[in-house]
C-alpha cells in the first residue's frame, strides 16, 4: 500500500513537471506571468500613459500613434514590447504568448488591464491624470482644431499617409458638426475634395449638408462623382443618401446600377468590408419586394474579389426569401437549409431563419425578410467624441 502512495505522488509530480517542461519549450517560462509582474511592466512604462495624458490636456484629443507625442511630450518612441497606441489605447506586450497589458484612455475602462492567454483583467494600479494644465471653452477647440490640422498636413512614411489624412479630414469634419458650425465644416469638406478628387466622402457630406439653395446642385455633383467612380459601394452610398429621405424609387435605381459593378473594397476609410455593404443592399431590397434585385445582389455577392473571397453563407437567406417572392419553392428550400446548417457552426448575421423556415414551408409568396441589421450601424461620419 505504502508502495502504492508513493508511485501516485511520483506520477503527481511527473504530471507536474511534464506540463511544466512544456509550457517552459512553448514560452520560455517555468509559469504564468503573475499580477505582480504585470503591475511591474505598467510601472515600468506608466511615463508613456503620463505623455498621452498630458497631450490631451493640452490638445483636447487622445494621440493617434506615438509621433503625436515625440518631441514635445516624449523623447523618442518606446521601444518594445511596447507596441502601439491608437484609439485611446496604449498596447504593451508581456513576457509570455498572446499576452499583453494595456492602459485605456476611455471613460468607462480607464486604467491599466492585462489581456490575452494569461491575463489577469484589470490591474491594482491607481490611474493616471495630467500634470499639464487642461485647455477648456475655446482654446481647446482652437487647439483640437490645429491638431487635426497638423495631423493632415504630416507626411507618413509608405502607403499609410492617405488612410491618415482620409481619417483626420473626416474627425475634423465631424467635429465641427458637433460644435453647430456647419458652414466651417461644409468649408473643411470642400477643401477636402478639392484635395483628393478620388475620395467618395466629400461629394457626400456635401449632398447631405447642403442649405436648401444649395442642395440640389449638392446632390447633383455628388451623383456625378458616383457615375465617375462607379462600384458597388458607392452607388450603395449613394442608394443610402435616397433612401434616407425616404426616395426609395432613386433607392431601389442606385442599387440596380450597383449590382453591374465590383463590390471590391476600394475605399480605405468606407467603414463596412463589403459583405456588409451586400448584406444590408439585400435586406433593403427584401423590404422594398424586389426578389429579382436580391438574386442579382446576391449572385454578385458570392463572386471572389479581391482579399474577400470566401464564401458567405449570409446570402443564402436572402436568395431562399427572393425564390420564395417568385414562387420557385425547391430552390427557397434547398438556400434556407444551407444557411440554417451554416448557422450551426458560425456566427451569422442573418437573423430570423425561424420566420423565413416557416414562410417556406407554407409558400408564403407574401412574405417579406426581415433579416435584422449588420454588427455595426454604418454613419457618414463618426461621433466626435475622442
């Protein structure tokens, strides 16, 4: 018996440093990072979430990456682990896989976190406020204005300087909406287009916040541009700005010039990837009954393009609610059975498959799809807060 217990605490312990051994091959490490080496390591760096602070106290803004804060605010750019910073997040990686702390500038997760394979979530760490006086009232949108200013007129090294100015552009823009000055900001987006021609924003915000004297020159121009720079996303743009006031006929007509393009990604700032873009143009059209534009959208949608070629089980739903609108009933029941198969193993964002089995099952040509919405609502521009 003693025999026994001894053999169970060696094939215990053999156990133990067996896993051990294993996790030191993978990581490099006998264990774990701990809570104490994490609060260590956002010790160790607390100096960079202090110049991040101390620029938006003075800049009205968080920084968009580390050059909006080297020379004045650091010396240099931290080197690794630190990583990044970018939308109100500082990312630092820990010593172990998949594994990192970050410190977050938002309101309601500010503070330092640990994440990832080993983390440990939020850190016993106090947070960290400016040492810099804050501007407030007018001077702060003085100094935000000039920083967006700065930002666009920087030059970035490689293909990443247009994304850049694409994105400071429209924060600047969406900025002075918020402040009532929408002269400014019709200013701003005309001097934006005027910079780059090629960009689909600009022609739009223009449509859409014209004065009436102006507004149907606006619209005019803008459905130019579309006809210029034809794909399926922009003619979706401009199917969208429609079917916001309630035009659905031009609505429906954009879509229709859509669908005879590329639903290719070739906006770097559109917001939506293009599967997104093809979903909602098919629930819209489920919703107008037009079966017929809904194959055609989704007879598009399933065709590769560029980085986006991949099949999306999606579009099953809304082909099954079209053959079902036109009476063709196998074909509605063989789409619905592959989409409710696909539901079973991902994510989707078709919703309502329920409604839709049973509408087919009883050949119901009367019903309309209603598919619920994408992950995300799709805004022209962005909410101005930072």
């Amino acid at each position: 018996m003693k025999r026994f217990g001894v053999a169970i605490v060696i094939g215990i312990g053999a156990v133990f440093c067996a896993r051990a051994a294993l996790f030191f091959l993978v990581t490099g490490r006998l264990y774990p990072p701990t809570t104490r080496e994490f609060v260590a390591l956002a010790q160790k760096h607390q100096y960079v979430v202090q110049a991040a602070c101390d620029y938006r106290a003075e800049r009205g803004m968080w920084p968009e990456d580390f050059s909006d804060l080297v020379p004045d605010y650091l010396p240099a750019v931290p080197p690794y682990p630190v990583e990044a910073i970018s939308n109100g997040i500082l990312e630092i990686h820990a010593d172990a896989p998949h594994t990192g702390i970050r410190y977050a500038f938002r309101d309601d997760t500010d503070g330092w976190w640990s994440g990832g394979d080993f983390g440990v979530g939020r850190l016993p760490m106090p947070k960290v406020a400016p040492t810099r006086p804050a501007v407030t009232g007018g001077a702060q949108v003085s100094a935000r204005l000039a920083e967006y200013d700065r930002r666009i007129a920087r030059k970035r090294p490689g293909g990443e300087n247009a994304y850049f100015v694409l994105s400071n552009y429209t924060r600047k823009i969406a900025y002075l909406v918020s402040l009532g000055r929408a002269a400014d900001a019709l200013a701003v987006t005309r001097a934006a287009g005027r910079a780059m021609p090629e960009w689909w924003r600009p022609p739009m915000v223009m449509a859409v916040m014209a004065p009436p004297s102006a507004s149907s020159q606006a619209e005019a121009e803008f459905r130019a541009w579309v006809d210029a720079h034809p794909t399926f996303i922009h003619y979706w743009y401009l199917s969208r700005y429609y079917r916001d006031r309630g035009r659905d006929k031009q609505a429906v007509a954009a879509l229709r010039k859509a669908v005879t393009f590329s639903l290719a990604d070739t906006d770097p700032d559109g917001g939506w990837v293009p599967d997104a873009h093809a979903f909602d143009a098919a629930a819209y059209a489920c919703q107008q009954r037009q079966p017929e534009l809904v194959l055609q959208i989704t007879s598009l949608w399933e065709k590769p393009r560029g980085v986006y070629t991949y099949h999306n089980d999606n579009l099953h739903a809304f082909r099954a609610a079209a053959e079902l609108a036109l009476g063709r009933f196998g074909e509605a029941k063989v789409d619905l059975d592959r989409v409710v198969v696909a539901g079973k193993t991902q994510g989707l964002w078709a919703g309502n498959l329920d409604q839709l089995g049973r509408a087919v099952a009883a050949k119901d040509q009367t019903f309309v799809y209603q598919p619920g919405k994408v992950i995300s609502d799709w805004t022209l521009l962005p909410p101005a807060t930072e």
